[in-house]
C-alpha cells in the first residue's frame, strides 16, 4: 500500500501544526505547492509583499521539511525568484512545489516543466503568474510495480476560476508533461491546487488519459479550510487512473495546516 498527500503548504504559515502533520501522517509521497526555499535568509519568517498585500512565508520551508522526513529525499521545483522582506531589507527567495518520495522507493524517470509563462528570476512576474508541474516515475519495490505521479499549481486568475483559454492551455501542457514520464497502462496519479471549478474542461481532457477525479466522484463538497474566508470551496483534487485500488480517500478537515485542507490517498 502507498500513501500520497497533495497539500498547498501556503508559505507554511501555520507553521507548527503542519510540520507535526507531515512527519504524523507518514507518507511516502507528499506533493506540496506554495513552497518557499531562501538559503540566505536573515530569519525564519519573512513577508511577502504585494500591491497593498502582505503575507508571512517560512523563510526555509523546502529545507525545513527535508529535515523532518530523513528518510526522504526531497525535489523543488521554483517558478520564480523575487523578493521577500525582513523587515525594509529585500531577501531574493525562490517559491514553487516540493516532492518528497520514501527512500525505500525508486525515483526512475522524473521531469519538471512550466505549464504557464517562464520562469521569473528576478522578481514574482506578472498576473496570471508562472505556474509549474513536477512528474515522477516510480518503483514500489514492496508491491512490484511502478506508477507515475504528477503535481501542479494551477494559474491563478483575478477574474476566477471559470475556464480560459490560458487554463486549456496550461491543462495541455501538464498532459504533455505526463506523456514524457508516464508508461501508458501503469497507475497514474494527477494532484495538486489547480485553481479550476469541478466543472472546468480541465477534467474532460484529463479524462483522455484514464483520469477521474476522486474529490467530485466521491461527493466531497469542500478542499479549503476555516483560514479560507471566500467563497467557491474547491481548488484542490487528485485524479487516479482505473488500476489504482483506492483504499482510502479523504479531503483532510482535521487538523487544519493551511486554508487549503489535505489529500490523502491510500493505495495499491
């Protein structure tokens, strides 16, 4: 059996009970969007800032975590390179996604690539910003298998989450993506915050690859937390080809780590 989590860490601003989640939930692939990595940061929190918006992010997140799950190795996936602040001082930090695979399994074919624009390395980019996707092939030595999984941070648009032509854009790109790694007829797990509504095109295209969603085909009604103040309660889902046997699915309410809840798969 494997057990996968899909989290949008959210710059790892609650900090201390999603440090204690990701080492209590004992998984063996944690795929996280909203990653921040700052090698040179003066401190452990930092600001980002924005047009009149300001948010906390952990400095170290990538780094933080990688400590906390040694029996792990850990992959970032940055797509840009702007500035966080300490106070008036600017730090240059990179944010993206984070993959973190159990040792005991082999990472056997791997791409990352973007989905949306380039990447930014010298400062946030423009709205709809840059937005990547990480693909792994792996090997379950335990069960005698290999399977893909693959995650994404899906663009974020001011005017919502209704379909665009950028997002049918962005959802050719991530099956692409797929195609370079993925043995078609092996299992095969799409997750992520992908931004988009339960009835957005995105679906009807994965679905050419075999892919269902288990968020609505299992009637959950909602992926955010109470830290999540607006409404539209759906951004995150996890899509699974036929030959996954699901042993367990949950869109995580309790504890609360982010404004976005957990997804946890349990599989073989």
């Amino acid at each position: 059996m494997l057990r996968i989590v899909s989290l949008n860490a959210w710059g790892g601003r609650l900090h201390a009970p999603l440090m204690r989640y990701l080492t209590d939930v004992d998984a063996d692939v944690i795929c996280l969007q909203e990653v921040a990595r700052t090698p040179k940061a003066p401190s452990d929190w930092l600001l980002y800032r924005d047009h009149g918006v300001e948010l906390q992010q952990r400095a170290n997140l990538f780094d933080e975590i990688r400590a906390v799950l040694p029996g792990h190795d850990g992959f970032f996936a940055p797509t840009a390179r702007g500035d966080l602040f300490d106070g008036d001082r600017a730090v240059p930090s990179e944010f993206g996604l984070a993959t973190f695979v159990r040792s005991s399994l082999t990472v056997i074919a791997q791409a990352q690539d973007f989905v949306h624009g380039a990447f930014s390395p010298d400062g946030w980019g423009a709205h709809p910003r840059a937005r990547n996707a990480h693909c792994l092939r792996l090997f379950n030595h335990e069960d005698g298998f290999s399977m893909t999984i693959a995650q994404m941070h899906g663009l974020r648009d001011v005017a919502g989450k209704g379909d665009t032509p950028a997002r049918d854009a962005q959802t050719q790109a991530l099956a692409e993506l797929v195609g370079r790694v993925w043995h078609g007829g092996e299992r095969l797990v799409v997750c992520g915050d992908f931004n988009v509504l339960p009835d957005s095109r995105m679906f009807g295209s994965l679905a050419k690859l075999g892919l269902t969603d288990l968020i609505t085909s299992r009637g959950h009604t909602d992926t955010r937390t109470s830290y999540y103040e607006k409404p539209g309660r759906f951004a995150d889902y996890m899509l699974v080809t036929p030959d996954i046997e699901v042993i367990r699915f949950d869109a995580v309410a309790e504890p609360e780590v982010s404004d976005h809840r957990a997804l946890v798969l349990e599989m073989r």
